[in-house]
C-alpha cells in the first residue's frame, strides 16, 4: 500500500526512547546478575533474548516503513512530542519526579512502603484525587501481591524497610 503523497511521514525519533532505555537495561541486567543462582541467570537470559527480539523486531518495521516513506527519523518537533502540552508536560515531569524519588527512597524506606507510594501516588497524579479510593485498593492490591511474590515465596533480595522487618516477624 503506498502512502498518501499529501500526507507527511510520522516521525518515530520518539518512540525509539523505550528500545533504546530496553537496551540499556539489558546490559545492566545481564551485567549484575554474574554472582546470582543458576536459574536466575538462566531467566535473565531468557528476558534479555525476548526483549533483543522485540527491539529487532521495532528497527526492521522502523526500516521497512522508513524506506516506504511512511515513517522518518527527524530531531524537529520531537521534544514537543515527548511532552506533549500544556498540563500534560507537567503531568510527565511530575511522573518523572515520582520515579525518580522511588529510586531514591527505596534503600530507606524498603520495597514495600516505596512501592505502596509510588503506586498511589502515580495514580493519583494521572487521574485525580477524587480517585483516591480506587488508588488505595490498587496500590495496596500491587504492594501486597509484590511482597508476597518476590520477597516471600522468591526470596527477592529488595530493599528492606520498617514494612519488610515487621512482615519478618508475623511471617
């Protein structure tokens, strides 16, 4: 099929962030994971292949769609997009503070408190703080299921906190 000759080509440059930060996290992955059991390596091999696979699979229909001038990679306009305007830019930079702080707090406040806020919070931001009922139930919902599935029955090296020593003892 063969584009509109009046419509101007997508410029993708934004959308090349999540393989590019997929990437990166492959090597960091695959780089820390040298002193863990066996079985771990053995599944940080197995993600790590599955997202090669998708990143080679975004650059050849990038290519492809490139080559039939549907698509382009250009500087221009792409910061715009990535932000988006108005109340979405501060929404963004908001989301972006937000998990920039969940690293941050994390050593101190454990995975399961950090988690908890982060959760909450992201919602909150993203839909209103009339939500907060529904941001209760599904940050609590994610904690609970996270602590139970990589602290408790995986035995996830996480961050600890006042939540995890607590949950230690009941446990």
């Amino acid at each position: 099929m063969q584009p509109d000759p009046e419509q101007k080509p997508r410029n993708i440059l934004p959308d090349c962030i999540i393989p590019a930060l997929a990437l990166i996290f492959i090597l960091y992955y695959l780089t820390t994971i040298t002193e863990v059991p066996w079985i771990s390596q053995a599944s940080a091999i197995v993600v790590s292949g599955l997202l090669l696979l998708s990143i080679l699979a975004f650059i050849i229909r990038s290519a492809w769609r490139i080559r039939q001038h549907q698509e382009t990679l250009r500087i221009e306009g792409t910061l715009r997009v990535l932000l988006g305007e108005g109340p979405l830019v501060a929404k963004r930079i908001a989301l972006l503070i937000l998990a920039i702080a969940y690293v941050w707090f994390i050593d101190g406040l454990g995975f399961t408190l950090t988690t908890f806020l982060f959760v909450f919070s992201g919602i909150i931001l993203l839909s209103s703080r009339d939500n907060w009922k529904n941001a209760l139930k599904v940050s609590l919902s994610c904690t609970i299921i996270g602590y139970f599935v990589f602290i408790y029955l995986f035995k996830t090296r996480f961050p600890e906190g006042l939540i995890e020593h607590w949950l230690k003892g009941v446990l």
